[in-house]
C-alpha cells in the first residue's frame, strides 16, 4: 500500500477521512445507489487522485481540510465512475479482485450508478463552491477520458502503429486526469502561477509514465498479481507500446499483427503474442519511456519546495515506475 | 411543431441560433464524436427543455442572448446524453424514427459518447460562468434523471401498484428537470424570489403532465403516431398510472397481471393487456390526473406576468396535455 509509508504521515489523515466521505457521497435515500456506491467504495484503489490533490494542497501554506475534502472525493467518484462504465464497455466480471457493478446489477444499473456518480461529483464540488475554473477542469478532464476510451475503443483490433495516437490515447485517458489533480489542489491552495505549472506538469509526467506501466504490467504480470489474465489487452485487440513496438521491430511482426487483428483470438494466441512481444525489445522501450517521464515528472518539481513535501512526490514518481501492480 | 406558432415569436430566434451552438458543442477535433454528436443533434426533438429555460429568460427585463445561450444549450445536451444512455439501456434501435447511437456505433461507443456529452455541459456552462448554484442544480438534476431510471429499472416485470413510487419515478425522470429549466432561467434573468418558486412550479406541473400523457399515449397512440410500437412500455415490464389504475379495478386484473410480469409475452400479450386498460378506467384517470397538473401549472404563473409571456406558458402548457405524439 503506496501511502501507508511514512512519507505520507501530511496526508495519511485526510486519505482516512476520505473514506468516510466517499460512503457519503454515495449514499442516497435510493437503496440501490447506496447498496452499488458502497461495493464501489470498499473495493478499494490507490486513491492515487485524491492523493496527488491533497499532497498539492499541502504544498500551500494554510491546509484547510474541509475546504479541501469535497474536491478529493469529486476526484475519486470521477474516477469510480469511469471505471464503473469501462467495465460496461469491457464486459468485465471483476476488477481488483471483486465482482464489477455489470457483473452484480446488469448493465443497465451500472451504466446508471455511474451517471448518478459523476454528477454527484459536481454536486459536491458546487455546493462546497469552488469557482467555475475548478468545474471547468474537472468537465475537461472527462470529456478527455470519454474521448480517451473513444479512440482506444475506435482502434481494437486493427494493430494500429500509430505511437502519437498511443500517446494522445494514454493523455486523454490517464496523464490528463493525474495533471488535473496536481492543478486544482494548487489552485484551492492558492498557490502562485510558477508552482501551479509545475505541479500540473509534474502530475502529466507521472500519468504517462502510470499507463505505460500498466500496459507493461498486462503483458509481463500474471492474474494473481494484477486481478487480471495477462494479455488482457490483446485480448480486447487493444495494442500498447511494447506491442507497437514490437509490430513495429520484431522477427515476427507478420504473426503478432495476424493474431493482434483476430476478433476470435485463442487464449494459446494470447501467450504466443506475449511470447513475441516479450522476445523483442518492445518491453525495454516502453520500460525506457515510462522512466524518462519519471525523471521529467521529478524535473518539473520546483527547487524551492520544502523538503518534506518534494520527498512526498519523489516517491509517488519512483512508485509509479517500479511498481509490480 | 409546437414553437413554430406566432405565439412563440418572443423565442423563435434563440431556437434558431440553438441548433447551431447545439452543433458547435458536439464539433470535436475526434472524428466520431463529431458524427455522432452531429447525428443526435439532427435526429431533432421538441427542444422544450432550451424553450422553457429561455422562455423563463424572456420574463425578466433585460434579455441577453450571449449569457442565456451555453446554458440553453446545456438543457439539451443533458437530455440528449441521457436520451442516449437510455437507449443503450433499452437497447433501442430507433428513436424518433432515426437509428439511435447504439444501434449505429455500438453500445460501447454509445455510452462514451453520452458521458462526453454529459460532460460537454458542464463545460459550457462553468466557461461562461454562471456560477456555483447554477452547476450544482444541473449536477442535481442529472443525479435525480439517475435515480428516475433505476427506480423504473429496479421494479420492471414486478406490477408494482405503488402510485406514490410512479409519481416519485416520473418526478425524478421528467418534472424536476422542466422545474430546474423554468428555475434556472429565472435565475439567469434575475427575478425575484417569487418569481423563481412560481415558474419553478410551473415546470414541476407540466413535467408530471408531460410524462403521464407520455405513458399515455404509449397505451393509446401507434408506431406510426410516436415511433414505436404501443404498448412499448408494457412490453418492457414498466407499468404506468393507466395500467395501475387498471390492475387495481379492471375485472380482468388477474389476467393483466399475469401478462405485465412475463419477461417473455406476446406481441399478442400486449395487444390483450392494452384492451384490458383500454377497457377499464385507468386511461379516463391518467387523463384527469394530467389535466390537474395542468391547471396547477397554469394557476401557478404571478398574476402580474405580461401577457405575451403569459400566453406562451399556457400555450405550452395546453399543447402538452393535448399532444398527440
């Protein structure tokens, strides 16, 4: 558990307090919601969003915790409820390890909860009064994820070379969202123009280098340690960095690109597309450029942050690269 | 087309520029966005959320096209996602005659699209600014349209004759949505307090009509009448007031109430099912029922209202009750 070191004891509070107000948020007179918002709640996540917003929050002066905790909550329901729709869209049974909302209430319910998610999610954040530049960066960033998922989901199995759209697809998806948080918990704290960049760059860098590592991570990890078969994504005919690369520079290219494009791909396929993927040198560019964003990401961190709140950033970017889940 | 009478002159123009700022937010730098934000906007609709909100607009003195139109356009693009997500939940094919999202783009794609346009809304409105209470009754509204639908969802096939719950579902899907448009123009316009409860009022009531003659003319009207088959509801499981009315007093209730909860009757079922309602007094007591929100909403305008304004509230208010499709 990333923030469970004491590196995080500045935000350790508010991560438990986050937890109390994320059942909140989701509870509802309407049962269903509550039942729904509850199971979404508990099935736990890195909280990373909120995290990076409440560590950027931090970096001001004078925290002020009430002030700050509906935006972090908006941050992580935003969130949830991508995911709720995701797995919709990817007709999956489980994630992280517990039954997916489609899988327990259908369809229909799931794709509902989460339009009822987002939506309280600006609810939150204009009761607590926040400002129109705040709602504008939060309905920014899902129509970023919306538009994300809509090229990724365009693209399935046409083994699609193209890396700048690999890029965009990923910032739309990820880097976007994580920049998102690092800008608006500098702007509740008030902080001057210089720190908010930084902030807001430091937090795209480390999205980019997120993605790619999990993409990575699909390819070399397993189902115990990821919640998920590995070559998930080929499976869904979705090809990442090290496939395109791999399209792109391996010996095999011609049967990776034949399996990769086959809607009817076998589980054996799968293997033999890792197995080709692996063999080339797909997984060390994509292992090269996920690290570059981290060095970018530790780059961008301005010179005159305190010590205590820098080493908090430093080691959410060494996380984010090293990490094995 | 109810807003092509002379006596909606004092809107007539902002309808017109309407559809064009309708077309400009869907108009991405993504392709299919475009498309299919192009094709919702032009498969058309009454427009009567935008109408009412203008038209509550109008009633204050100084009107401001500018100011008034991102939120205008908000209305409908909030009703148009969840038009969307709707029937990629009833997993419909057509709409108003033209193929919905789902069937065109797939339902994948349909959902994406809905939650970029849900999004899209909130842009327009917190770049104009119109300010926190604005943003948090748009975030409420689409929490209760939610709610409305997983409500109904939740009770299909069960003959539920619960007529509180279907006041509360129709509330939630239709009438506190034409009450946040009444209300939000006339806080747009900034009218006085009295004012803003009145039209608030006012869009409540023809709401509840709106959504019972809406459930009425599912059971009285035909394909060629509302573009889909009569009796659509029915043959979704979802009960309306006529069919409560006539599960509590028809002679042939029993029958009824075998046929409303089979997941797998007839077309000839709902043929039977309809003439059993048809046959009792559920449809003169929906009507009756329509009529009183009706009158409530009429009697609910300030009596110091200009007359042209007047005439066009109740002019909406009689075409709603009346309608034929």
């Amino acid at each position: 558990m990333l923030f469970q070191n004491k590196t995080f004891n500045v935000i350790r509070k508010d991560l438990d307090v986050l937890e109390g107000e994320l059942i909140a948020a989701v509870s509802s007179h309407e049962r269903l919601i509550t039942d729904i918002g509850t199971h979404l709640v508990k099935s736990g996540g890195k909280r990373l969003r909120p995290a990076l917003f409440l560590l950027a929050v931090h970096t001001g002066a004078d925290f002020n915790r009430e002030k700050a905790m509906p935006l972090a909550t908006a941050l992580e329901l935003i969130h949830m409820a991508s995911l709720v729709h995701d797995d919709v869209i990817d007709h999956a049974d489980t994630r992280r390890g517990t039954p997916t909302a489609n899988y327990k209430w259908g369809n229909q319910t799931a794709v509902l909860s989460g339009d009822y998610i987002f939506a309280k999610a600006f609810s939150l954040v204009a009761e607590e009064g926040y400002g129109d530049k705040v709602a504008a960066i939060l309905a920014g960033l899902i129509c970023d994820l919306s538009i994300g998922e809509i090229i990724q989901n365009r693209e399935v199995y046409k083994a699609s070379c193209d890396i700048p759209e690999y890029y965009e697809r990923i910032a739309r998806k990820t880097a976007n969202f994580l920049a998102a948080c690092c800008e608006l918990g500098a702007l509740v704290a008030g902080l001057e123009q210089r720190y908010i960049d930084a902030l807001k760059t430091y937090g795209y860098d480390i999205g980019m280098a997120f993605q790619i590592t999990d993409d990575l991570l699909d390819i070399t990890s397993d189902k115990k340690t990821i919640g998920k078969p590995a070559g998930n994504d080929i499976h869904e005919g979705i090809v990442t960095l090290p496939v395109i690369r791999a399209l792109e520079t391996s010996p095999d290219s011609d049967e990776l690109r034949t399996i990769v494009t086959n809607r009817d791909m076998t589980m054996d396929d799968v293997k033999r597309a890792i197995d080709i993927v692996k063999a080339s040198d797909g997984i060390m560019m994509a292992k090269r450029k996920a690290s570059e964003y981290i060095a970018d990401a530790k780059a961008a961190l301005p010179d005159d942050m305190s010590e205590k709140i820098a080493n908090s950033y430093i080691r959410i970017a060494d996380y984010i690269a090293d990490r094995k889940s």
